[in-house]
C-alpha cells in the first residue's frame, strides 16, 4: 500500500507541475499579447482615419469626373499624365518649394537664436518662454484673418504705422512680391515658437561637460556655438526641420483666407491648386493625382532628412 500511495503521490504531483507549466505559458502567452490588444484600437482609428482615405484618393486618382462632380470611369494615367503636362501644377509646386525652404529657414533661424537666449534658467526667462509660445497655440485661420486685417491697404494698423512715420501705404496683398512674403512672415510669425520650443528641449538636455570644457580652453562664445552646441543639437534640428517641412509643403489656410492664391498665381500652393480644381471645377481625379505626388514629395524630403539624422547620430 505504501508503494502505490508513493506511485499516487508521485504522479500527482507531476500532474500538479505539468498544469502549473501550462497556466504559466497561458499566462505568458496572453501577457505577450496584451499588448497588441492594448494598440489594436489605436491601429482600428489610424486605418479609418488615415489607411482608407489615402486608398480612397489612389482609386480617384485614376478615375475621370465631369463638370458636374459625376464618375465617367477608369481613366488610367489620364489624370497624372495632366498634372506633369500642367504649367500651373510646376508654378504651384515651385511657389510650395520656395515658400517651404524661405519660411522654415528662417523659423530654425530665429528658433535657434531664440532657444539659446532663454536656455539660461530665471524668472524672467520662463515668462518670455510662455509668451513666446503664444502664436502656435492659435488656429491658422484666426491668425491669417488677424493678418489680413492688419495688412489691409485702408485700414491696417501696418500702414497706419507706416504713414505715421511718413512713408506711402504699401498694398501687401495687391502686389506678386509683397503678397509672398506676406504668407512668408505670417507663417514665421505662427510656428517660430515650435522650433524653439523643440531646440529649446534640445539645448536643456544636452551634458554641461563639454561646455564647461570649452570655456576652460578658453573658447568664445560663438566657437562653443559653431564646435560644440551645433554638432550635439544636430538631430534635434533634424527633427525640427522634418516636422516644420511636413507641415509647410501641404499650406493652405493662409493663402485661403489671405491671398486666394493671388495676384494672378503668385500665391498659388499646391494645396490651395489642389483645392480649387477639386471644389471650383470638380475635378477630383487632377486634384487627387497631384495631392499623391505631392505626399510622395513629402516623404522622400521627410525621408533624406531622417537618413541625415540617423548618419549623423551613427557618427557621434
């Protein structure tokens, strides 16, 4: 008896150890997926939102449309062939490319200068920091319609400024030139303190040793600019000028509500082309065409500046 109450024990217990082993790998496996359950929501929305509609817009994109907004069909390349055959699409995306590189330049620029100025920790230097951020956090189309009111030829607190110091009234939004930088400044006005507040972060997070050890060799100011806060800060600037270049390639309100796209096309975005054929002449296979091959201009911009960042980590 003794022998098989051993033999029963034995087995029991091998029992007990073999469901253990297998609750533990059902825990184990259910932990793992936990979570892919915990993003599958989060997939879910960004399929909807943003998944269907760029399939949505690749399957218009080869299709022909009448003056009516009315499907005719499959058209094939039609579409992307008239975009590349369109001088008003080149003028567009020439006016974008200028606008992009001479709007957050400048941003980065004043950004920069910007970040440095107010890194040094005080009181007074966390209150410019609130009102510098100020502008970003209002809507596009608030600010273009502030904008436009303040650049009116009649009425503008600008030329009102203007003439109280005796020059002329200036048309900022009747003359090609005046109209562009208009949309320039405007621009740099809003998402300055973006840049600055992502190299701002960037300037607080780097180490203070090599600082230190630069002014002990005796470095100016500007040599510990250009030699050691410039290399470090590197791919934050990078990634600042990603977002800023993603964002400035697809501008739309303010030439919306400011210029129209005027005088004649001066103004004209690829965003606001895009707009006008869809809207105004109901041709969403052109307009669709030309948003894809503007998306794919994003991304290969986007692209090179991300491998530039990653090189540029590596060599650090």
């Amino acid at each position: 008896m003794s022998e098989k109450s051993s033999v029963t024990e034995v087995l029991s217990s091998k029992n007990i150890a073999e469901k253990k082993r297998k609750s533990g790998n059902a825990f184990l496996k259910s932990e793992r997926r936990l979570p892919y359950y915990l993003l599958l929501p989060t997939f879910i929305i960004l399929v909807i939102l943003t998944v269907f509609p760029i399939g949505y817009s690749i399957v218009v994109s080869f299709s022909g449309f009448d003056t009516f907004g009315n499907s005719t069909g499959f058209q094939g390349l039609q579409n992307y062939i008239d975009i590349f055959k369109s001088i008003p699409f080149w003028n567009a995306l020439m006016i974008t490319l200028i606008y992009t590189v001479l709007a957050v330049s400048l941003e980065m620029f004043l950004g920069f200068n910007l970040a440095l100025m107010v890194s040094n920790d005080g009181k007074m230097m966390n209150y410019l920091r609130w009102f510098l951020i100020i502008p970003m956090m209002l809507s596009p189309l608030v600010v273009a319609v502030v904008f436009k009111l303040m650049l009116n030829t009649d009425m503008g607190i600008i030329n009102y400024m203007l003439q109280s110091l005796g020059f002329s009234k200036v048309n900022f939004l009747g003359d090609s030139m005046t109209a562009f930088l208009s949309l320039v400044a405007v621009d740099i006005w809003q998402w300055t303190p973006m840049c600055f507040l992502i190299l701002l972060a960037g300037l607080q997070s780097l180490p203070k040793d090599p600082f230190e050890a630069a002014e002990i060799d005796g470095a100016s100011k500007f040599q510990i600019v250009r030699f050691v806060t410039l290399p470090m800060l590197k791919p934050i600037i990078i990634v600042a000028l990603v977002i800023r270049t993603m964002d400035a390639l697809r501008t739309f309100d303010q030439v919306f509500v400011l210029t129209q796209g005027g005088p004649g096309r001066s103004t004209e975005t690829i965003s606001f082309l895009m707009y006008r054929s869809a809207m105004k002449f109901s041709d969403f296979g052109f307009s669709s065409a030309g948003l894809l091959i503007v998306l794919v201009v994003t991304i290969l911009i986007s692209t090179f500046l991300i491998k530039l960042m990653n090189r540029s980590q590596a060599a650090n």
